[in-house]
C-alpha cells in the first residue's frame, strides 16, 4: 500500500490539466465565434446605412440630389409629397457600441459611415465586390461604407 500513495492525486492533476486546457479552448472558439458574428452585423448595419443613404439621394426631388444633413434624416424623408423611411432606425456599431462616425463630402453632407473601431477585423478578405476595399483593411474603423452615384 505505500508504494502507491500519490498516484490518484497525479492522476487528479492530469484530469484538472486536461479539462482546464479543453475550457480554455472552448473560452477561445466561443469569443472567437462572438467576435466574428459583431463583424457579420457591422457589415449588415453599415450596408444599411449606405443604402438608406442611396435611397435618400436617388429620390430627392427635382434635378437637384442631395445627400442628408445628418443620420437622423435617414429616419424620416419628408422632402416627397410621399414620405418615406429610408432607414429604420440609427443603429450603433456592433464592434464598439458606440455611435457610427459620420463622412461627410465637402459641402458637409453625410456620404457614407464607418466603425467607431480601432481593433484589427478578423475577416480580411473574401469580401463581396461592393466591398472589395475592405480587404486587407488594418482597423475596424477602415471599413467605410460610402455611396457614391455611378
């Protein structure tokens, strides 16, 4: 009986080494996996801001297009005889969950957005044709999701 004293502790070691490993992995997958569902929603949200912005442009009245003024106008266009709703609501970027940086073109009105974001984007490429810019992109806050007409 003395000589094999220890040997369940070693063994207990083992397993609490081995499952600590296995959690440890599973922690990883599981942020891993969060992470890149927040860049699969940061990509829908800021796709459908840029086509609330083409909405809003594209049926401006008269000859004369314009851009909106600020994001809140996407909310609401009663510029028509019609209104419309370009925009559901103002969403916040998944990746921060912060306000969306507003670009604007030199006469001040919002052409596009991109992330409030520095961390680097996991996805790197394989990105649709419409967003081929964003590959190999260094930050969040690289992705920019401008409209501009053909």
């Amino acid at each position: 009986m003395r000589r094999e004293q220890g040997f369940s502790y070693v063994i207990v070691m083992f397993l609490v080494a081995v499952l600590s490993i296995t959690a440890v992995r599973a922690l990883e997958n599981t942020l891993t996996r969060e992470r890149r569902d927040k860049e699969a929603e940061t990509l829908w949200r800021g796709l459908a801001y840029r086509e609330a912005i083409r909405i809003y442009y594209e049926s401006s009245p008269g000859t004369g297009k314009s851009y909106p003024q600020e994001l809140k106008d996407l909310l609401y266009d009663s510029r028509l005889v019609r209104p419309t709703r370009p925009l559901r609501r103002l969403y916040t970027d998944p990746m921060s969950g912060d306000a969306w940086i507003a670009i604007r073109n030199e006469e001040g009105r919002i052409i596009g957005v991109q992330p409030n974001s520095n961390a680097v984007p996991l996805k790197q490429a394989g990105f649709p044709d419409a967003l081929a810019a964003f590959t190999g992109a260094k930050h969040y806050s690289d992705w920019k999701f401008v409209y501009q007409p053909r």
